[in-house]
C-alpha cells in the first residue's frame, strides 16, 4: 500500500526533518520592543538591535495613524490609534538607520523621524 505524498511531507514536517520549510532560524518567541508613536514623534527615537537577532515591534499610536517606513531594514507598517502593531524584523546589516512617518499626521509631520542602530 503506497502512502499520499501529502501524508509523507506532514510526517517530515512534524518531526522537523524539513526544518527549512518551518521557518528555521526565527526564533519562537523573538525579543519585543514597544515603540510609542504620537504627534510628531517615537518613543523612544533611538532603538539598538543585533546583526541578524530577530525582534518584534510593538507599535501602539496614542492618537492618529502614523507610519512606520525605513526601506533598508524592510519596514512599513501602518500605526492605527488604540490598537498594537506588530511587525518582526531582523537587520542583515550593520549601521544607522533613519526611519520616519508614512501617514501625513499635521504640520510637524516632515520632522517625525526616528533611528535604529544595528550593531
């Protein structure tokens, strides 16, 4: 009797012989960090990650929607008030990094920057 192909993968996955198909590398509970977004600004404006650690951020926005947009680290999220975002990151590579707010939110909106320092 030949067993579905599909019933052999959910053994392999299961097992954790295919460990690249269940997303090996990321870790099951990442490192979480709150950054709290208001007019015009993060809290805090400077956030320091590891080289290829993963982490989570936790966005909470006290008042309108704001952004969260840095391309070279892959970052874009939209910030509703009152509830949390959650985005998971993990740097590649070392350096400074300037994020800033994607969603116009009044006239200090061009200042609303932040940074993410990975070491």
């Amino acid at each position: 009797m030949r067993l579905p192909r599909l019933v052999i993968l959910g053994f392999f996955l299961a097992s954790g012989l295919v460990p690249a198909l269940r997303g090996a590398g990321a870790p099951a509970n990442p490192k979480e960090i709150a950054i709290t977004v208001k007019r015009f600004e993060y809290s805090p404006k400077e956030v320091r990650l590891k080289q290829g650690e993963t982490v989570t951020l936790v966005l909470t926005s006290q008042d309108v929607t704001h952004g969260l947009f840095c391309r070279k680290l892959k970052i874009d999220a939209d910030i509703p008030p009152n509830q949390e975002t959650r985005l998971t990151v993990t740097p590649q590579a070392a350096g400074s990094y300037t994020a800033i707010c994607n969603h116009f939110c009044g006239a200090g909106h061009g200042n609303m920057k932040m940074t993410f320092v990975v070491e």
